[in-house]
C-alpha cells in the first residue's frame, strides 16, 4: 500500500459524549484550536466520537458544541459523529482481512487472563493485559468474538531501520520497538508486540474499538497533526501501525499536559470531575491555558474569549511551534 502525502494543517479536537466537558478536556480543546490557529491557513476541526455507545450520554454531544461555542472555540466545518461512519471502519477492516492483517479472536477477558497468569506475567497497575496471541494461528473450533490486528507478524515483516533517523521519519520500527517523536514529549518509543500485542478493532459487543475508528477518521478528513492529552500517548503507536497499514499519512503528534485531582490521578468524567463551568469562558479559559503555559490575561475581566484566543494564538506560536 502505498503512503498519503499529509496535506495543508488540519486539526481536530475529538471528545468522546460520556459527558459535558470538564477543566481537562478544555485544556485538549482550546491546545488543539491555538496550534491550527498558530499556522497560517489552518484548520480546525471537531469529531464527535459516539463510536462506544454504552457509555455515551443522550444529549451530551450537542452541549460539548455549545460549550465549545460559549469559549469561542467554533470549528471550520459541520463536527462529524463517528456513529454514522460505520460502513468505513467495515470497509477498513475487510482491506486489513484480505492483506491478512487482521484475524477473528475467540477469547474473553478471562481467557487472556488466564493465559498471561499461566505465562508468569504479572499484571501491573493501570496496565492494559497484552494480547497473548492464543487465536493467532486459528480459532481451534471456538466461535469468533472480535477482531485483532496482526501485530507481531506485522512488526516482524518490518525492516530494520537505525534509530537515529527516528527525527527524520513520521516512525520507525528498530529491534522491534516503534520510535517517533512527540513535538512536546520529545523521543518516545514502545514495544507494541510486548506492551499491547494484537490489538482489537471490532469488538465482541459488536462495536468498534477506538484504534481503529480514530485512524480511519483522521484520514477520511485529511488529520496532519494531532494535539490531545498525554493520557492517549501510549496509543500512538498502534494508530501509527495502523496508519502505514491502511495507506493513510502519520500526522505529526502532540501530547498536552494533564489535569489532575487532588488524589493525583488524571481528572476524567469517569474520576468525577466536575461538569465546566461556563459563566465566565474567559476565566475557565485562562485556567486551561495555565496548564499549557501560556501567560495570564493582563486585564481578564475587561477580555472576551476572542481577544483572549488571539493572544494565545501568538503565545502558543512562541512555545510549540518553533519546529513544526
């Protein structure tokens, strides 16, 4: 398959409806809308990700608009709702299937558990549980559940490269390790096969597993830099395997700083963090740009969030795209 060239600057800002957005997801909004208005001629974007149904709330969707709208953080074109692309991730996995990328998994949780315990591998906290490969060869007469990525054969067929070009290619695989440069976290690397495994892209419920939506739909709207929470940092490899196996162009990645509670932990809606309050944008705004950096409004209560934006435009310029 051959590569996409990346196009002109695209961005996007891309919640998930669990909820309205709270003090940390207004720090990805306002970092992704700074960086596409730092370049000249960019484009920013919002992407409505329903893809997991269960957890999204009736309503949500459309109030993240709103808020987003109330902080001067309007996009460039109509959001696009990842409920409605479904016959595009089908058409993305039948391209994987057929080049043998991609293969039916049997295995519940408890399968993968059992398996990795029976191996000696102890499960470390926050960790996800890498994907054993029980089906890689086969089903062995169980029922399919969900559908993997064929990492490790992928890795395996890749070509060695030296690691020190890393700064000059979107990634790279050395040794098996996938190397790429982050425009804020600098060098950064991960063993996909040891950490993660073979990923799932359709999911046994039947939906939609994030990886392979999020590429899909940053290619279908032409994504050249990504700019999110550094939470999702270690996703950033499998979207790149994904990437080069559909044919679609790597954006170039920024994680954001992450806002966190009391106990330390990241602030999320599944954490409890509190819905934004919006009574002053330009005060829940200025928050935001705290944890990015950027300096303080000399006159907050005599500012609108568009003056506001437009100073940090400039800010925002000055300290993350001196290289991009």
């Amino acid at each position: 398959m051959s590569l996409a060239e990346p196009g002109p600057y695209t961005g996007r800002f891309a919640p998930s409806p669990t909820g309205p957005l709270h003090a940390g997801s207004l720090v990805a909004a306002l970092a992704s809308w700074l960086d596409a208005r730092a370049h000249p001629g960019g484009r920013w974007l919002v992407r409505i990700e329903d893809v997991d149904t269960p957890r999204c709330q009736p309503g949500a969707g459309e109030h993240i608009l709103a808020q987003l709208a109330a902080c001067g953080l309007v996009p460039d074109e109509a959001p696009v709702w990842q409920s409605t692309r479904g016959s595009s991730y089908q058409q993305a996995l039948d391209r994987l299937v057929q080049a043998e990328l991609a293969y039916p998994c049997a295995c519940s949780r408890k399968d993968i558990e059992a398996a990795l315990l029976a191996a000696g591998h102890q499960r470390e906290r926050h960790a996800g549980l890498p994907y054993p490969g029980t089906c890689r060869q086969g089903l062995r007469g169980r029922s399919p559940r969900a559908w993997r990525f064929a990492t490790t054969d992928y890795i395996q067929k890749w070509p060695q490269a030296p690691v020190d070009k890393a700064q000059a290619a979107p990634f790279l695989i050395a040794n098996g390790v996938l190397h790429w440069h982050d425009r804020r976290l600098g060098a950064q690397q991960q063993d996909v096969a040891q950490s993660v495994g073979d990923f799932v892209l359709l999911r046994a419920d039947g939906l939609w597993a994030y990886q392979l939506a999020v590429v899909v739909d940053d290619g279908a709207q032409a994504i050249t830099h990504v700019v999110r929470g550094e939470d999702l940092a270690d996703n950033t490899p499998r979207q790149m395997l994904l990437q080069h196996a559909l044919g679609l162009p790597t954006p170039q990645y920024l994680h954001t700083p992450l806002v966190r509670g009391c106990d330390g932990e990241k602030l999320s809606k599944q954490h409890g963090a509190a819905p934004l309050e919006l009574d002053d944008p330009v005060a829940a705004l200025g928050q935001a740009a705290a944890v990015l950096g950027l300096p303080p409004l000399v006159h907050p209560h005599n500012t609108t969030p568009a003056q506001a934006l437009a100073q940090w435009v400039k800010a925002w310029a000055a300290l993350y795209n001196r290289a991009s």
